[in-house]
C-alpha cells in the first residue's frame, strides 16, 4: 500500500463545474496536510494547508480533512482552464521532521 | 515567486559523473528539503538540512549527499550518476517552528538528464 494515493486522471471537467480530488493515506498519526499545484515544466505552489478535521475555504478552493477516514480532499468551485495542472496532495507526519510524502498527483484537465 | 532559486536550471551528464545541485532559501527560512520528481511521479524526499546539520533522509543510497552552509544556502551532491538520476530535482525552503505546520516553498527545480 502506497503511503498517499491519488487517482492518476486524468480528471476532466467543463468550465464553471466543481472539480474534486481525492487523497488517502496510510499513516494514522499523520498532522499536516498539504495540496499544491503543479503546472507542466514547473515546480509545486502550495493551494491548501489543512491540520485539523472539517473543512477550510481558500477563495474557489475548500479543502477537506477526515482523519478517523484517513482522507483529504480538495474541492476547486467554478472550474477555469487555468486550473488545468496536476495537483499533488503532500502529508507530513508524526515524528517524521520535515519530510513531506506525496502522492502521484492528479492530473486536472478543465475544458472551456 | 517564492524567493527560493536553484541553479542550474538545466544540467547534461553522462553515467558515472557527479554533480553539485545548488539552492538559495528565501529569506528568513532557516530549513532546506530537497526532493527528486521523476517524470510523472509526485516529489521523493531526498533529505533536509536544519542550522547545517541533516535533519532526516529519505530511501536514497549514500551517493546522494547534501550541505548547509551558514547563510541557510544548499547544495546537493550526486555522485556516480546513474541513467534513473534523469528527474527533476526541487529544493524546498521552510522556517523551521518546530512543529508540524512550516510550510515548505518550493524553488523553480533543476532538471537533470544522465546520457
């Protein structure tokens, strides 16, 4: 079992729709919980930081955290072409320093 | 722009060679991670470097090896370059708050290919 799963994708969905995107992961004591961005070519930009259950609204992005689920996801509302990109969930967890453990990414193709 | 700048930004090696990867943190960032993205793979943590000394590694042998110097700058090391080196190599700056929620800032990445 992989430590944090995403779905490959790649995920498509029409412009102004809800795109959602979906992390799981294996280790229970985890405690931070990132999504960044990642264009084609370029490096991640941190969205979302999320540590606690419930949800967390950035503008158009809500990100979602359910540790008794061991879930988190990201919800982008009103969808634009310019969000098309992979989106990497990244979770840091207990005792583990700085190491962050990222999933493969999702890849988010949103069609005008 | 995240005030994180590695260089080179491109980099052609040949199998057996070594090669220095270097990183400048953003201001006030005293953490440097450094990460090796394989193409269409998420971010592997290499190791991290905290007030010049490494503060966890990742499963990568000992030929990956790694340096701190006093303005909080970076170098990573690649010795014996082998063909499955060819990744993008992020750095990641961060100041270190001693708990789970620093924030890491990724720098623009060197793309490295091995011939």
């Amino acid at each position: 079992q992989k430590e944090v799963e995403q779905n490959s994708g790649p995920l498509s969905v029409p412009e102004g729709a809800i795109a959602s995107l979906n992390c799981t992961y294996s280790d229970r004591g985890s405690q931070s919980f990132f999504w960044y961005r990642q264009y084609s070519g370029k490096s991640p930009e941190l969205i979302m930081s999320i540590y606690s259950n419930g949800d967390k609204e950035d503008g158009r992005f809500t990100a979602q955290l359910n540790k008794a689920s061991q879930y988190v996801s990201l919800l982008i509302r009103d969808s634009q072409p310019s969000d098309s990109a992979t989106y990497l969930c990244a979770v840091k967890g207990y005792n583990q320093g700085g190491k962050l453990i990222f999933g493969q990414g999702t890849e988010l193709s949103v069609k005008p | 722009e995240t005030g994180v700048t590695q260089s080179p930004t491109h980099l052609i090696k040949t199998r057996g060679q070594q090669v220095t990867l270097r990183c400048s943190s953003q201001s006030g960032h005293n953490t440097v991670s450094w990460y090796q993205q394989a193409l269409g793979q998420g971010p592997q943590f290499i190791f991290q470097y905290y007030r010049e000394e490494e503060n966890g590694r990742g499963n990568f042998p000992p030929r990956f090896s790694g340096l701190q110097f006093p303005n909080y700058s970076s170098e990573l090391n690649v010795n014996a370059l082998e063909l499955d080196d060819s990744a993008l190599y992020l750095c990641a700056s961060s100041a270190f708050q001693g708990t789970a929620k620093n924030i890491q800032y990724f720098g623009a990445g060197t793309r490295l290919s091995v011939l």
